[in-house]
C-alpha cells in the first residue's frame, strides 16, 4: 500500500461525487475534504462545490492551510487590525495576557526574520510577519491560543498563514529586539496565498480520540 503522503503528492487531488463519499463514509457528513485509509487502500476525496456551506467557523478552520508562497500585495491596514484584534481576545491562563505581537512589515527586518527561522527565506515574500512573544515566566501554551485566533481570523479573510516553529530563538530575538528573558511561541507569515495546498493528510478518528480512559475506543461519528 502507499503511503497517504505518497498519493497525495502524486494524484493531488481526488475528486469523488459526494454521494458516493456518502457511500464510502456513511458517518460523514457533506463538504468534508476527506483523507483516509481503507481496507489496505488509501483514499482521497474533496467534497464537491454545489455541498452545502458549514458554519462559517468550521469552515474556515477546514480551509486553513499551511501556505508556504505569498504575493507581495500588502494587507489593507482594516483586515490587519481585525487580525490583530482576534488575536487580543484570545483566552489565556488567568486573563493575564502575558503575550506581545511584534508586527514585521520591514522588508529588511523581514528577511533577517527568515534568516533565523532556519533560512526559510519564503517567509520574507509576504507582506507581514508576526512574531509570538511571551512575558518572562509564562507558559507558551497561552501564547498559541493568541496565535490561533490571528491566523483563523487571517483565514477567513482570505489570507494564508504558516506556523513557524523551526527558529533560532536567540538569532529571532536579536533582530527583532525582544529582551532575553522573553520567549518566542511561534511566528507567521501573513498575506495573500501564491499557492493554493491541497489538504494534508490527518490520522484517523479511531488513532487519535478516546473515550473515558486511554486507549479504549470511541465511538466516533461526523
Ligand atoms: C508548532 C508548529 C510549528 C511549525 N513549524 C513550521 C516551520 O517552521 N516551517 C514550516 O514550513 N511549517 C511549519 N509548520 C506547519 C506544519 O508543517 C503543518 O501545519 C502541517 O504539515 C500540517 O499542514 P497544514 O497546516 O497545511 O494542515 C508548523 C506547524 C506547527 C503547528
């Protein structure tokens, strides 16, 4: 059998009729992108255009993808402080806030960004990069939430987004002039996509949810 990765990256992309999805995966409901192994096969399905739209919140949190090529278009400052505001009402740990959001939009400092982000030099192509601070001595996990907001509300926008977690975080805080007792969480690019992903493939309800205690299956159903 090949691997899910193999065949995504070969067929790119499957289209199967939505009743016959229905067919395949009775527990699903319409307007899935579907990837999945069955019996010893591996199948790929988008669902097609005429399915009827899902709340908007699901729909964007299935639409986002990790876009890795951006247009240079900047971002009109209206959407970008929408952006930012989703992210100011994120939760975090106590209401304390303990995060700040530096917002790249110099092309040098940009570049210098990408650099110590392991060289990926793509980053720089978009109009804004955001970077993910925490105060000295709170947890990171409050900071990914902020993050999250920013890129589903960058999402329903129509803008692309790509977490980045491979930096070098002492390079990142010399150019970005963030004091040494802070931490990174994460940083973004953020602008209009240049390429359009097909769905990376998840694992399997059945692998990944579990009912009462570990490991004991649940039952499971879209
Ligand atoms: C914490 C975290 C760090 C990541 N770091 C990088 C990164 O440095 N570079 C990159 O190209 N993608 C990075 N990604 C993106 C993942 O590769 C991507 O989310 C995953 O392959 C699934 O694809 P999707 O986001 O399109 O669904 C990161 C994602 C997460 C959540």
């Amino acid at each position: 059998m090949l691997p899910v990765e193999e065949i995504t990256s070969s067929l790119r992309r499957v289209s199967l009729r939505t009743d016959m999805l229905i067919q395949l995966f009775p527990n699903r409901r319409r307007g899935f992108d579907v990837v999945a192994e069955a019996k010893g096969r591996c199948l790929i399905a988008v669902s097609n255009e005429e399915d009827e739209p899902m709340n908007e919140t699901l729909e964007t949190m299935w639409k986002r993808r990790s876009v890795r090529k951006y247009k240079t278009d900047a971002i009109p400052e209206e959407h970008l402080s929408l952006i930012l505001e989703a992210a100011r009402r994120a939760p975090t740990g106590a209401n304390r806030q303990s995060w700040r959001m530096i917002v790249v939009r110099d092309p040098d400092v940009q570049r210098k960004t990408a650099e110590a982000c392991s060289n990926q030099m793509w980053m720089a192509d978009a109009p804004v990069i955001l970077c993910l601070v925490t105060l000295p001595d709170e947890r990171r996990v409050s900071g990914t939430i902020v993050l999250d907001h920013a890129i589903l509300a960058a999402t329903s926008l129509g803008y692309g987004t790509c977490w980045i977690g491979s930096f070098d975080a002492d390079k990142v805080k010399e150019v970005l002039g963030i004091p040494n007792d802070h931490g990174i969480v994460c940083l973004t690019p953020l602008g209009l996509a240049a390429e359009q992903p097909d769905p990376r493939p998840r694992k399997p309800p059945a692998e990944l949810f579990m009912a009462d205690h570990f490991g004991s299956e649940l039952d499971y159903s879209l």
